[in-house]
C-alpha cells in the first residue's frame, strides 16, 4: 500500500468517525429534550408534535448513520480493487478511446446509485410513510427515477466527452477548459432547470388565488422586484413537507410556492416566507453564492488538473492501466476527504445569509409574521427544536428555528 492509498483510507476513516460521533450527538440532544417543548414555543408547539419531531429526527439520523458507513465501504471497495475490476470489465467490451473513459466513469456512478437505491426506498415508503409525509407511490417513485437518471445521462454524457477530449488535445490546460463548460452550465442550470426540468416533474400553475396574489405583488413592488411568474407547485404529489423558492436570474425569475405552503399557512405567514426569500434576492446572495461556487470549482478544478499529471497518481492507487478517466476518478475520490473540510465554512456562509434575509423580511412585514412562519413550517416539517450545537455547527445550512426566532426577537427589541 502507498503512503497516499494509507492516508486516503485513514482520511476517510476519520470523517465517517467524526460524522458517527456527530449523530450520536445529535440523537443524544433531541432524545434528552424529547419531554420538554423549548419555553419559546409553548404557546405554539404541542407535546404531540415536538414528539413527533424528536422521533422524526432520530429516525433519519440512525439512516444517516448506516449511509456513512455504507459510503465508507464503498469507497473502500473502491480503492482495495473495485476499480481495476470495473476498468478491466469496461475494457473488455469497450476498445481504448474517449467512451471507454465516459462509460467507466459512469458505470462508478452506476454502482453508487445502485448502492443509494434501497435508502431512497426505504426513506419514502418506510420512514416518510411512518411519519405522514409520504404521498408518492410506486409508479411515481420509478418515473422519478428514470427521469432523473436520464437528465442525468444527457447532462453528463457530452461534459464527460468534451472534459476527457480537452485532456487529451489541450494537456496542461484542459481543466481550465472544463472550468468554462462547467461554468456556462451553471449558469444556464436555473433557467434550463426551470423550462425543461422541473416541469417533467411537476405541475406548475400561476396562483390563482387573487387576494393573496395582490398582495404579494404589492410586496414585490415595495422591494423592487420583478418577477416573470408567481407559481404554485403541486408538491404533495409527493411530499407533504411545505416550502418555497424562488428560482433563475433576470427575466427568468420566478417564484414558486409549494401547494401544501399554501394549504397550512395564513397569507400573513406566505407573505413572510416571500420576503425572506427576497432578502436573499436584495442581498445578492444567489449571485455571491454562484460566484464561490465557480471559484471552488475552479480551485479544486486546478488540483485535479496538477494531480493528474502526476506519473505516481495512479499507481498509488494500485492501478496498472491509463486513461485519464481513471486520474479523474481518482481525483474525485481524493476530493471526497477534502469536502468535508469545506462544508462548514460553506454553512457558516449559509446561516448568516440566512439571518440577512429574515432581517429582511423582519423590516418588510415585521417579525411577528416570521416568527410565525417559521414556527409553521418547524411543526409541519417536524424539525427539531433542541438540536445538538456542535452537530448544528458543522451540518446545519439554516440557523436552528428557536435561534432565528430568538434573532427575530431581540432585534425587533420584543423579549
Ligand atoms: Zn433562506
């Protein structure tokens, strides 16, 4: 074994310790509070529901728990052979060129759905099942699925083709290539998400509901913002969990309320879930957020490129043959350690804005409203009240409810 294959192992040896610790955290925080409702959320929260809540979030986290240690076996597998297996098994059929790199690569993510499959269906039909929020069935479950994975075939197979062509013809600076493909992709996502996605999906209607939709075009008009659509969504096609967002940049903007929001909430609660969510719109933080996301990528994008000119990359990892699929998929695996490392920053990023847009919507239609959506959408969505700080710290991309609501509170100078 080489001294990269034995840190890579003990890497991810650690995040899958750190990620077990974290749960049992958590499990440990939610359980121990199970009894109480937090003394903010008396009048709001009953006992029923804040049980409901607790064991909802101890359910999913013990899933999240075998997702680790499945992930961590998978990887494992990958690395102790599970690729010269695959590799050797694409090259017999397919003989050396650019399809044989495309074909492996997607057979490696062939195998990880493959693997992701059973908690997929164990998630919707056991445990959203058990806690009310399932509404999918079986035929729509498999259509999604087909859906999905043919997007994903169409997205992937010519970014595969043009990334392992730019390796080969441009050598040193096939990456930076890749960065602008990646980069046009991006930013095209939203609005091709939007037009061609979302809508095999789902239904989207305009809101007809004409008092609620005056009323939010007056919001829209006070902050200055122009949309091309008001929508509803018919989530509880398959969920009964209630949300909102908004969705692409300039004229594309649209934005898109669940069916099962606007069934539990009153529309002083819909018209403060809508201006946090333009708090996120005055900020800019959509933009600022694409912009870190197109600077990691080209950060991580330049390491993939240095790594993969390295002659010691794969035999480190015990693999005889060469292709530059395998460098990337290589590179893919040794960035899975150094994720983790980023994603609390990226959270931390992500809480603050978080705490902007309720201000946001605080200043527009006061923090009574929010106060009260946020509480709604806690109890609809049973999410815990009494997480675990630390596990919050590096997991949670939302602030907990009961800190936005102590915020909402304080700076509106109401104790
Ligand atoms: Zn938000």
């Amino acid at each position: 074994m080489s001294a990269l294959l034995i840190l890579f192992v003990m890497a991810s040896a650690a995040w899958t310790i750190l990620s077990l610790y974290l749960s049992s955290r958590q499990i440990d925080a939610v359980s121990r509070h199970r009894d109480h409702v937090p003394a903010d959320f008396t009048a709001t929260v009953t006992i029923g529901e804040h049980h409901k809540a607790a064991d909802y979030t101890m359910a999913r986290e013990r899933l999240s728990t075998i997702e680790s240690i499945v992930d961590f076996a998978l990887a494992l597998a990958w690395v102790l052979g599970g690729i010269n297996l695959l590799y050797a098994a694409t090259a017999a059929v397919i003989p050396a060129s650019l399809w044989r790199g495309v074909v492996f690569l997607i057979g490696t993510a062939v195998v990880g759905n493959a693997i992701g499959l059973p908690f997929a269906v164990y998630k919707a039909f056991i445990l959203e099942q058990k806690f009310g929020f399932n509404r999918t069935n079986v035929k729509t479950f498999v259509l999604d699925r087909l859906k999905g994975w043919a997007i994903s075939l169409v997205v992937s197979i010519p970014l595969l083709l043009a990334c392992l062509w730019a390796m080969r013809g441009f050598a040193g600076l096939w990456w930076l290539w890749t960065w602008f493909g990646l980069l046009a992709l991006m930013i095209a996502a939203p609005t091709v998400y939007v037009r061609l996605i979302a809508p095999r999906f789902n239904t989207f209607t305009p809101l007809s509901d004409e008092a609620l939709r005056a009323r939010i075009e007056r919001l829209l008009e006070r902050s200055g913002f122009r949309s091309s659509g008001l929508f509803t969504m018919d989530a509880s096609k398959r969920t009964a969990h209630g949300n909102a967002f908004f969705i692409g940049f300039g004229k594309t903007k649209r934005i898109v309320l669940f069916d099962t929001l606007l069934q539990s909430s009153t529309p002083d609660e819909i018209e403060a879930v809508i201006a946090h969510e333009l708090g996120h719109f005055r900020h800019r933080h959509v933009i600022f957020g694409l912009a870190r996301g197109a600077l990691m990528a080209l950060g991580g994008l330049a390491a993939f490129g240095w790594l993969c000119k390295q002659a010691w990359l794969l035999p480190a990892f015990g693999i005889p043959f060469h292709d530059d699929a395998l460098s990337l998929f290589v590179c893919i695996l040794l960035f899975s350690v150094i994720g983790p490392l980023l994603a609390p920053a990226s959270n931390w990023i992500s809480r603050r804005n978080e705490f902007q847009a309720d201000d946001y919507a605080r200043l527009s239609v006061g923090a009574g409203p929010m106060i009260s959506a946020l509480t709604r959408l806690a109890r609809d969505n049973a999410s815990t009240l009494t997480p675990d700080p630390l596990y919050a710290l590096v997991h949670y991309s939302h602030p907990s409810v009961p800190l936005r609501v102590k915020h909402l509170r304080s700076s509106e100078g109401v104790a």
